[in-house]
C-alpha cells in the first residue's frame, strides 16, 4: 500500500525539467569551471562563507541598535536641555572666543545648585529650593518634608498621618503644587515625569526628629523599625546635600543631629 501511494505521488508531479533547462545547465557549466570547483575542501569552504554571512548579518543587527539607541539618548539630552533652559537653569551665551559660533550652554546659579542634588526628584527638589517651598520650617518639619521627597510609594503604604505643624503642611502641599507643574512641564518635553512627594511616613520622621522613643515615633503604624531606619539614611543623605543651601543650610543641619541619633545612629556607624 506504502509502495502504491508513492508511486501515484510521483506519477501526479511535474515532471523536472533540470535535465534540459538551457540557463540551469549554463549555470552548471560556469560552476564547473569556476577554479574552486576542484578543490578539496569547497565543501568545508562554503559552509565557513555561510557562517561569516550570518555573522555579519548579527553584526550589522548589533550596530543598527547601537545608532538606535544612541539617536534615542542623544533626542533624550535634548529634551532635558529644552526643559532646563525653560526653567532656568541652563543658559545660552555667546561663545567665550568672540567668534562666529553656535552659542554655548552655562549652568545659571540654579543649574550649579541642582548640580549638588543627587536623588531620583532632584529636579523637583531644587524647584522646591527654587521656589522656597521648604523655607522658615523647623528641623523637624525639614526632615518631615525631606522624607516625602525621598520616600517611594508602596502599595501597602495606607493614607499619610497628618503633621501637627501647620508650616510642614504648607510646605507639602507647595511641594506637590510644584510637582504637578514640573510633571506637566516635563509631560510637554517628552520627559518621563518625576514622581510626586510621598509624605506616607513624613509623620514618622516628624515624630522622632522631635526626639521621641521609637516605639512611640512607630505607634500605630506596621513600619519595621528597620525599614524605618533605612529610610532615615536617605533623608540623612539628602540633609546632607542641603547643608551647602546659602538659606536652609543650618537647619540642614540640626535637623541631621535631630534624626541621626539612637537606634539609627547606632545603625549608620556600625
């Protein structure tokens, strides 16, 4: 039966016409005489060509994701240049030889004061600088908004306590008035936007800036103490990069002292 059906198979084909196709037999002709056709390794040859085409095929893939990406960052500098030239902190000048050349771009005196910040909202913390949004508040109230500035948002976080000091309230809802107008700036120049403060465990560090035990700083809430304790060296460090600021400088400080002591003193010289 096997035998039956392949022989019908073959009978329904086309018969092949390579025996007498005059370009296919002139093709033959040229490989035959070609120089290579005698040689003993034209097999092995041939199969290294195969491999080198594939290989550079990859390669040629390789270097258009490389210009890819590399167009991508360069259209990403870009728009971060537009954006820091509309707020302010970049500048156009003429160039430094008097020549007829494109214009340079310079660091205004706000562009050297977000030079200082290092932080995921940096750009957002030195418009709040910029805008004075976290002037006149006390140490305590400093670290309490600093902890919205670094602190990320988890699914878990419940509503944030609310701060029995009017000032540290202000300066929050300034703070997030500011991140909407910087997301929407951003949003235009086509600029991931930066996420908003997160004040979820301001109250916190309020509470232990003031000088409380840290089971009371914790009181009602499920932080662990040593999730809290890393979240005070982000706000230690950031303290830190504002100790240089001409006008919030010296309640940087204090407010480092008021938080860096106890359980995450101990934690942060170990």
């Amino acid at each position: 039966d096997d035998a039956r059906r392949e022989v019908r198979r073959r009978a329904g084909r086309t018969p092949s016409t390579a025996g007498t196709d005059e370009q296919l037999l002139a093709l033959r002709e040229r490989l035959d005489s070609h120089p290579c056709a005698d040689c003993p390794d034209l097999g092995s040859h041939l199969r290294w060509v195969g491999r080198w085409r594939r290989s550079r095929a990859e390669l040629e893939g390789v270097h258009r994701r490389i210009r890819g990406r590399t167009s991508s960052l360069a259209r990403q500098f870009d728009h971060l240049t537009d954006l820091l030239l509309e707020l302010g902190y970049l500048e156009r000048v003429a160039p430094s030889d008097g020549q007829d050349a494109q214009e340079e771009l310079r660091p205004t005196a706000s562009g050297l004061r977000l030079r200082r910040l290092f932080s995921d909202r940096d750009l957002l913390i030195a418009e709040c600088l910029e805008h004075g949004a976290w002037a006149g508040l006390t140490p305590a109230g400093l670290a309490a908004v600093v902890s919205a500035a670094v602190h990320e948002t988890r699914r878990d976080d419940r509503a944030p306590e609310l701060i029995p000091e009017p000032a540290v309230v202000v300066a929050l809802e300034a703070s997030t008035r500011i991140a909407a107008r910087l997301q929407s700036a951003e949003t235009r120049h086509r600029i991931t936007p930066t996420s908003a403060p997160d004040p979820a465990i301001a109250a916190i560090v309020h509470r232990w800036a003031q000088g409380m035990h840290l089971a009371a700083a914790l009181e009602g809430n499920d932080l662990p103490p040593g999730d809290f304790v890393r979240h005070c060296r982000q706000v230690i460090d950031l303290l830190d990069q504002l100790t240089a600021d001409e006008e919030l400088g010296g309640v940087a400080r204090e407010a480092i002292r008021a938080v860096r002591r106890g359980l995450v003193a101990q934690e942060i010289d170990r």
